[in-house]
C-alpha cells in the first residue's frame, strides 16, 4: 500500500472486472456443489486463473486448489475463501437461482470466492507491475460445511512457509461497505457427543431389581450440563446441549439401552481442548451411580477462530484505507463454527465478517437459509478490503517488529 494510490488502482480495476466479477458469482450460485464434490467450482476457479497467467494447483482429493501470487525474499500471506455448498433448498425468486434440486449457496461461499478471485487477479497486476513486497498464496477450501477442508489444506502443505493468513465471511447484519472485526474468540468451537447406555433391563414394578436405565439416562442428561457449568471457567462459556434422546419402546419395561446425541460448544480454545476428557470423566461417575454402563464417542468438529491482535489491527488499517474512515466496526463473537480456526492453532492470522445487507434494509434474513441473498456490491468491497488487507501485511511483515508498529486492534 506504500508508494502508489492502492484506491485508484482498485477503482480502475473494478470498473474493468466488476461486473465480470457478479456474473462470476452468479454462474457460482446458479452450480452449487456439495464438500468435496465441488469439481466444477474448481475448474472454473482454475481457469481464470490461468487465463490471468497464474498457476493453481488442485487439492490431492481433486477439489479445491492453492496458487501462488509473486515471488522474491518477502514475507508469505494467504487469503482463504470457502467453495462448498449446503444440502438447501433455494428458495429464492430470482434468474440465478440454484438449478441443483436441494441444494445452494444458503451461507455466502459463492460471494467468498467470487471476493478472493477478484482479489487475486488484481494481485496478479500488482505483480507484474513489481508492486507485491512478498508472496500471496490463495487458497480456495472445500469442504468448509463438512467440516474437514481446512484439515486437507494443511496436509496438502497449503500452510507451509505462511507467516500470517486472513478470511472473510458474509454477514447480513452488516451493511455493504463495512466489515465487523474483533480481537480473540470470533467464532466457537463446536464438537459432536454420542452417548450409549446400557444395562440389563427388566420390569418396572421391580426397578430395585435390575438397572433404572431410563432414570439413569435422565440424570445423565440433566447431571452432565449442570457438572460442567461448575468445572469449567464459565467465561469459556462451554454448552452441552442435548439433540436427540431415545430409549425404550413400551411403558412398562425398563430398556436394556439407550442412547444420547448432542453438540458442544465452546469459546474458549483451552476449555475446548480440555472437554473430551472432563465429560467423560463425569459421564463415568453419572453412570456408575445407577449401576449402568455408559460409552461415549466423542467427535471433533472445528476449534474456535481466535483472532490475533495484529492480524485484526491490519485488517483495520486496511478497511480504513479503501473502504472509508468508520467501516471498520466492532462485532460480537458467534457460537457458530467456521474450520478457519485450523489454520489460527498454526499460523496467526484474522477472521472477518463483510458486510452483505443493503443499508435500510429492516429484515435481511440469515444465513443458511433458503432466502439467503447479498447485496452483490458487497463483491467490490470484499476485493478493496481483501487486496488492501494483503498489501499491509506484506508491507508490515517487512519491519522488524509488526507487533510494535500495529497496536489497538479492535476488541
């Protein structure tokens, strides 16, 4: 962002790609496919990149690709968009409707890659003018929904030799032009939790005779929540909130099993870490209590998104630059999960919400909706705010000492 007029020069480059860029999207939106299934994004993907004299190469697994935006001794940043669609149903009136039956773009991954495609081909003039200080690696993740992508991009490499990476997610509760930013915790963490009961069955005029696995199965599910709110620091705010519950077939015998499934959610990287184990552990006490047995499977989902200071302080710098004094604005942490936070337990880098809602607009609806839609403008500003957030990285990562010059992120 040194030495030349970063704004003007994305001014001109939207006015040539802008709506190259919607139509891009629409095609996208029009074609969703499902985490790892997404062959036809890729390939498109893949061939405008070549045909902007870049070089993408497909994930092992087929979907999916990494390139490489410049060269030389200077730092390494990488922008990852998300590609995959959700088992949705569009519900939407519009030209651009999904054509797959059950499925579409409910959650904004068309307008994410849509954003970082733009942002690379811009990257690209950069190059080639001689004005990127360092490398950009962009990376187009399936499989974000699954989860699981994150995961193939690391052991596909698609980390290695990064110094600091960024992303971006819609949010139709923020107005087009503005993006929502925090320090710490963004996102949560969210795990799976499969629990089977068992014991020997048997009347319910004589529970004192066998194992009460329906009583004991209530107490699991009631015991376990409450036992953890009391171990676990609560500023972590770790949830175990039951989903289905099953057990028995008639009111007058006690079952010989039953089961219990349920997620876990955390925004604290060390509770998380710490809940398999602790749950466990209770779930063992409950159990023996009643005289059952009680097994437990324990899925990993996504860590939570802890952003770093520094990383969140450029992204700000960046917004400020090409999107306007006041874009930048803070935004409260969600429980949802997002698998971003894969590559922050590696590298440090930043999550950012951009800002999806045409201004005025009363009622905008959520994401993983069949309504789900964007104010395409939003496009433009991801490119501005993606490409200006590269340059100040790399630019930054050129000093001594980043942490000492960028202070104050927002919290």
């Amino acid at each position: 962002m040194r030495g030349h007029n970063l704004r003007g020069e994305l001014d001109v480059f939207l006015a040539e790609t802008g709506q190259e860029l919607i139509g891009f999207r629409r095609d996208l939106h029009m074609h969703p496919e499902l985490a790892f299934a997404e062959y036809r994004t890729t390939q498109r993907v893949a061939d405008r990149l070549i045909a902007a004299g870049l070089t993408p190469s497909v994930l092992p697994r087929g979907t999916g690709l990494i390139c490489e935006v410049g060269s030389g001794d200077g730092p390494t940043v990488a922008l990852r968009a998300d590609i995959d669609a959700l088992p949705v149903p569009d519900e939407k009136d519009v030209p651009y409707s999904s054509t797959v039956p059950g499925v579409c773009h409910a959650c904004g991954h068309d307008v994410h890659t849509t954003v970082l495609l733009g942002t690379s081909l811009f990257l690209a003039r950069q190059a080639e003018a001689g004005l990127l200080p360092g490398r950009v690696r962009l990376i187009f993740q399936p499989a974000e929904e699954l989860p699981g992508g994150a995961l193939e991009v690391m052991a596909a490499g698609g980390i290695s030799g990064v110094d600091r990476i960024f992303g971006l997610h819609c949010d139709p509760r923020v107005d087009v032009g503005k993006v929502g930013l925090k320090t710490g915790p963004i996102t949560s963490a969210c795990d799976k939790v499969f629990i089977r009961v068992s014991g020997p069955g048997g009347h319910t005029a004589r529970p004192h005779l066998t194992a009460d696995l329906v009583f004991a199965l209530a107490k699991i599910l009631t015991e376990l929540p409450a036992a953890l709110s009391r171990r676990i620091d609560p500023r972590s705010s770790l949830s175990l909130v039951w989903g289905r519950v099953e057990a028995g077939s008639v009111a007058n015998a006690i079952p010989d099993e039953g089961l219990a499934e349920g997620t876990v959610r955390c925004l604290d990287e060390q509770a998380w870490h710490a809940a398999p184990d602790m749950i466990k552990a209770l779930l063992e006490s409950v159990a023996g209590a009643y005289g059952v047995e009680a097994r437990m499977d324990y899925v990993r989902g996504v860590p939570p998104v802890v952003n770093d200071e520094v990383s969140v302080q450029m992204l700000a710098e960046a917004a400020g630059g090409v999107l306007g004094e006041g874009s930048a604005e803070p935004t409260q942490q969600s429980l949802g999960g997002e698998d971003f936070g894969w590559y922050l337990e590696s590298i440090p880098g930043a999550f950012a919400r951009l800002g999806t809602r045409t201004p005025g607009t009363p009622h905008p609806g959520d994401i993983h909706q069949g309504t789900f839609d964007v104010d395409e403008s939003c496009i433009a500003a991801g490119v501005r705010f993606l490409a200006a957030t590269a340059l100040t990285a790399l630019w930054e990562g050129q000093r001594p000492s980043a942490s000492e010059h960028v202070a104050g992120a927002i919290a």
